[in-house]
C-alpha cells in the first residue's frame, strides 16, 4: 500500500469517526447523560 493510500484511508477514518461523534451529539438523552456524568464528579 502506498503512502498517498495510506494517508487517505487514515483522512476517511478520521472523518468518519468524527461524524459518529457529532451524530451522538444529536441525541438528547445522551447529552443529558454526559452532562449528569460531569456534575457527579464536582459533587
């Protein structure tokens, strides 16, 4: 495999890690979750 390859299958997976996070980020319950998670470690 070459460089060039090696280097965009590395800008495809980052990029596609990147779109799960923000489509995590849609959901609700789940950001409520995060934030109850963050409160609980100043408590």
């Amino acid at each position: 495999m070459s460089l060039r390859a090696r280097k965009v299958l590395a800008y495809v997976a980052a990029v596609a890690v990147l779109l799960g996070v923000f489509a995590l980020y849609t959901r609700p319950e789940l950001m409520i979750t995060i934030s109850e998670q963050v409160w609980a470690c100043f408590q």
